[in-house]
C-alpha cells in the first residue's frame, strides 16, 4: 500500500538483505536535561514533527510505521501534548509487556523533568503509578483492556496509541477492535473524539490499513547509528553452546563497557547460562574486563528486572541474557553486541484437548528485527544472528496472532463484561477459529459466569469473576472460597497469587538430592496446592529471609512477587462484594473443595494401568515428575496446567473427593457419565 513518507534528517531507505546489513540507531540514557534535550532533537521523528502533526490532524486513525529506535514511542505522545491535540483527555500508549511500559515512562518523565507519576505515569498489572494529573499514561495492553470493562467509550482518553502493534498479543487485538468501536460511538453520540494511533516498526500495513478503514499510512525513515548484521556459515545444531563461544568472543575481542544482549527462551534456560558463564569466567586472564550477568525475563521482579537498565561500572562489561521481552520499545544502556539465537517459547492451545503445547519454535522475521533493533541505539552496533542467510529467508514474514492459538476463555469473559455479548461476531482482525470461541463459551458456561436462556448472558458470578484479572477458574476458586460453609478465602487468595508466578522451587546443578531433601519438609498428602502453601506461611514466619529461602531451594523473588499479587487481589475482593474473608483454617478440606469448585473440569481419575484419565477430554495423562505426588496414587485430582513435553503431564495437584466435583458442576458431570 502507498503511504505517506515523512522526510527526516538523515534518511535511511531500507536497504536489500545482505551478508550484513546496515541499519542505523539513536543515541539514549543521558540524564541532564541539556543533555536529554539534544537527544530529542537528535531523533529521526524530531524533523518531521511538524510534518506529522499535520497528518495527525488530518485523520483520527492513523498507522505509523517508525524505523526502530526512530523516537515514535517517546516522542508522538509528547508532539500530542505539546500541540493540543490530546487536551480533552489523557494520552494512553500501550505496550505489550510490562517492563516497556515502565522504562519508557521513567523516560518521558525525564525529558519532560517531571516527576514519574503525575503527569506522565505507567499503569501495568498489580501496579499503577498515576493520579488525576496524569496526562501521559503508559501501560500494558491488558490494563487498558481491563479498563474498558467499566468504561466501553474509555472517554477519559483523547489519544490512544497501540505501539508494538506487530505482536498482535491477544488483548492488543481485541483492543483494536473495542477502540474502533469506541471512536465510532463517540463520534455517534456527538462526544469528543478519540483518536487511534496503530505504531511498529513492522507490520502488514494493507491488513491493518484496510481493518481501520483504509486509515492512511505514515512511514518514519531514518536512524542514527548503524548496526553490522552477521549471519552463521551453517546451521548450529547446538545454539546454546553457539551461544556461549560468541559470548566469550566478543568478550575476549572487545573493549570495555561494551555491553551484550542475549535471546533466549525461557526462564529456565537463561538460569542455566547465567550459571555457565560464571563458571567459566573463573578461568579467563584477569587482564579482561569483568562480567557482570543479568537476567530479564517477564516473572522476575520489576526492581530485579531494572537492574538491567542500569549503566554498566568502569572496566566492566554487562550480559544481559533476556527472553523477548527486550524485543521491543526497550533501551538498555551500554548495549553495542545482540546475540539473536532465533528462537522463542510459545505457548498453543489445543480446543479439542484442552492440552497447552508450550515449545520452542524459530521467530518471525519480524521479530529478527525487532531483536536487530536492540543494538547500537547508543553508538554503532553489531548483530549475531545464530542462523544461516537461507534460515531467515525461511522464516514467516509475521508473528502468528496470539488470538488464534490461546485459550479464549479470559477473553471472552471480558468481551461480555464489556457489554459484548455476541462474540462470534466481533469485529476481530483476524477471527479465531470458530472451535476455539465455542469451546471459550462453553468453558464459561459450565463455571457458572454465562447463561444461554436467551443468547448469552453474564451471570451474577459472572460479573464478580470479571473483577479479576485471572483465568476465569482461578476467580471461580476465590469465589467459591466464600460460601458460608466454608470461609477459607484468605487461603484461596494465596493459593492462586502462587498458581499466578512462576516456580517458587529450585533445583541448583548438582544439588538435586539436597534440594529434594528441603522440600519434603513442606510436602503435603493432600498435594501440590496445600504444598506451596505451607511454603508461603513458612515464608511469612520467617519474614521472608533470603538465608531461610536459599536454605530451602526457594525463588525468593517469586514468592515476593505473589506476596504483592495477594494484596492487590484481596483489593479486589473487596471490589467485587466479598466483605468477611478473613479466616484461620488449619483443615484444607475446605480450600480443596474450592478447588474443586472452580477446576473441576481439570479432573482427573486414576485409572488400572496406574495412568490419569482427564475426564473433561478422556486423555491418558500422567502426574509431572516435579509434583509431590509423583510416587503417590490418589484417586481423583484437580491439575491445574496439563502440558505436553514427551508425554502429557499435569503438573500443580490438589487431591479431592469425586463427591466434590457432582457438588460443584452436577449437569456437567452427569452428561460425561452418559456420553461415557
């Protein structure tokens, strides 16, 4: 599609792929304000602001496609302040994760010498940092999502741009579609206008354009520093190990103070290499400078995360070993080496199994650039990209829709709170399949949120489990929690803040027998659920020592992390009508029984061969060696992830009785036994 070209100064056109390529990125991280500002001024968008503007006040829907690194992020927001074209409302720039969010706002509150929180703040789950003043906000894309639920016209917004639009996360899609909505009705109901600002620095801009009304085009061009991209000779059968070998390349070859950073795929795997590099290390000459190794990944704790962002000590040098989370809107300083191994855990949902396929899988080429774009954004960079020339022009143009391979139960959940209640027909960019909707509604009609007397219709319940931003059966355990015959909802509240962080268990390399030493001090017959538990109130004795924590082989950083998401939902608790939860129940009995209540169609029965039959699905499962249950077999259990690696597990038991779940669902449960 022919779009508007706005002319900035130098100007860059993309050039053919080759054996390297350049590209070219701007200077950030200066704290003085003399100095803040000469970077603004040095941005490829600063020239065209003027130009921009004017486009802006053209349409009330527009699609900028901004170089990486060009400014759009920190800047359009602030060009729609400064010229009164967001002075009815509050300008709203959204962001698929949170640590963008927070760093960019940390930015913008800078250039501005503003302090963080008032005029320009950041909201992102279980924390908000504005007020009344705030008229720059960024936040997730969830957050604004969760905010249309009691505001479909989000009137107090006169701006909203969608940055990153490329990821199409699932909540960013089904807010494209309530944001069209709400411009469309305001413009109907004679109410001030809301303005929609789609940004990336790639995208399939006919589909967009064509989904927002054939909006116009505006294409940013032009970046500062250049950046080297290095392609392998073959393929790496070990990409890991390719990892490492770079890694210590760079680091014996170049000088101080550059920094490196690392793509990899998940959690699990950057602990592994931040082990391996210190281990190694030890060996090198001492005249090299000194490595200092920081993980970034989406559960750790926002101050741990921040480290990353700091800048690097004299004579030292900084690896930061990160999952996508670094793709995108992201500065970190110092950065002059990008190790892009080509690949990214994503999750998949199965309808027709209810199975979760988390894998690792190559990226997109969008993605490739999106990594690209990490490097050299304070001086020339260079790209390693751990795969061959050939491997890239393989790749997929774009990343798949995470709104056509999730569950959509949450979502839907939302769409009816929102006052959407015919789903199948919402305006989506791209539609999910038409199993997944049906599979969502009837997950949510079984939980007892949505009726079908007469089209469907959020329930009572229903309305009290959109309160939360959870999946819909883990508000359904809190809920359930609060029945007069049972009052454990201070109980269900810490079960599902911990059922919502990552692993707050360990097994260090070479410690495995130690480590499971530690944990049968906490390990429960009545498992997984009433173990984690027994974690958390050990915690809360101990005050949260990190000597008691590194004792026992326990993730300080997540069970602090479950401390704050505990807080914010007994908040919501609150919110959503539930007066009286304290409670001081020794028996879990009844904290099972709400289990059961909300995850009932997470059942599954032992079976003769020693095997678990889901019943939902009638799926052979087996219990995940991780769980404390491995070597035990009760009759019936709650899973509450059943995941496929070699085999399908379920992972994270609760032990229950069969009467529990004809309590909990008896209609449910009465057509499996006639369909069996």
């Amino acid at each position: 599609m022919a779009g508007i070209a706005l002319e900035v100064s130098p100007a860059n056109a993309p050039q053919p792929l080759k054996k390297k390529r350049l590209l070219q990125h701007h200077k950030n991280g200066v704290l003085s304000q003399n100095a803040l500002a000469a970077v603004r001024r040095s941005l490829p968008i600063f020239s065209a602001r003027d130009r921009l503007i004017q486009e802006l006040k053209k349409s009330p829907t527009v699609i900028v496609i901004g170089e990486t690194a060009s400014g759009k992020t920190t800047q359009i927001p602030q060009f729609l302040l400064k010229s009164g074209l967001g002075k009815t409302g509050c300008i709203a720039c959204t962001q698929p994760r949170r640590v963008a969010a927070i760093t960019i706002a940390q930015r913008v509150s800078a250039e501005l010498n503003v302090k963080l929180g008032e005029e320009v703040g950041y909201c992102v789950r279980f924390e908000d940092c504005t007020n009344e003043k705030t008229r720059i906000k960024y936040m997730t894309d969830g957050m604004l999502l969760r905010e249309s639920l009691g505001d479909s016209l989000l009137s107090r917004y006169s701006s909203i741009l969608l940055d990153e639009a490329h990821e199409r996360t699932v909540h960013t899609d089904v807010l494209f579609g309530i944001v069209k909505d709400a411009q469309k009705s305001r413009k109907e109901k004679g109410l001030p206008g809301l303005r929609i600002i789609i940004m990336s620095a790639t995208m399939d801009v006919d589909h967009f354009s064509k989904y927002f009304n054939k909006s116009p085009v505006l294409y940013l061009e032009g970046r500062l520093h250049k950046i080297d991209i290095l392609y392998t000779e073959e393929k790496q059968s070990d990409y890991l190990g390719a990892t490492l070998v770079t890694i210590f390349q760079i680091h014996q070859e170049s000088n101080p103070q550059e920094d490196i950073l690392v793509f990899l795929t998940g959690q699990e795997e950057i602990e592994s290499m931040c082990r391996t590099i210190k281990d190694l290390s030890i060996s090198l000459p001492s005249n090299l400078p000194k490595l200092l190794i920081y993980p970034l990944y989406a559960s750790l704790p926002k101050h741990q995360q921040l480290k990353a962002f700091h800048a690097t000590p004299q004579g030292a040098r900084k690896i930061v070993l990160a999952t996508n989370i670094a793709e995108t809107s992201v500065t970190i300083k110092g950065i002059k080496y990008v190790i892009d191994t080509g690949r990214v855990k994503a999750k998949s949902f199965l309808p027709s199994t209810g199975l979760d396929i988390l894998a690792v899988q190559k990226i997109s080429k969008a993605q490739a650039w999106q990594r690209a774009g990490r490097a050299g954004r304070e001086c020339p960079g260079t790209v390693y990209r751990l795969y061959t020339e050939e491997e890239y022009s393989e790749m997929d143009e774009m990343t798949k829709p995470e709104i056509l391979r999730c569950n959509l139960s949450s979502v839907i959940l939302q769409l009816m709170a929102i006052g959407i209640t015919d789903v199948q027909t919402f305006d989506f960019m791209d539609p999910p399949p038409k199993e997944s909707i049906e599979d969502a509604l009837n997950q949510l009609q079984i939980l007892g949120a949505i009726s079908k007397k007469c089209g469907y219709q959020l329930t009572d319940l229903g309305w009290k489990m959109s309160v939360f931003p959870l999946d819909p059966k883990l508000s359904r355990i809190i809920l359930a929690s609060t029945a007069a015959d049972r009052r454990c909802t201070e109980e269900a509240i810490s079960l599902v803040a911990l059922l919502s962080v990552d692993s707050i268990l360990y097994v260090p390399h070479g410690k495995r027998e130690e480590a499971h030493a530690a944990k049968q001090k906490f390990v429960s017959s009545e498992g997984d659920h009433i173990m984690l538990l027994n974690i958390y109130n050990s915690f809360k004795k101990y005050k949260g020592d990190a000597g008691w924590c590194y004792d026992n082989f326990i993730i300080t950083r997540n069970l602090n992390m479950a401390g704050n998401i505990r807080r914010q939902l007994r908040d919501l608790c609150v919110k959503a009508g539930i007066k009286d939860i304290n409670s001081n129940r020794t028996d879990m009995a009844q904290l099972r029984k709400s289990v059961a209540s909300g995850m009932f169609v997470n059942a599954a029965e032992l079976q003769h061969d020693g095997t678990y039959k889901a019943l939902s699905t009638g799926q052979t499962v087996q219990i995940h060696p991780s769980s404390c249950l491995f070597r035990c077999k009760p009759a019936y259990v709650i899973y509450n992830e059943l995941i496929y690696t070699s085999k399908c597990y379920i992972r994270d038991l609760c032990v229950i009785d069969p009467e529990w779940l004809f309590d909990a669902a008896p209609e449910y449960f009465r057509r499996r036994l006639k369909i069996e």
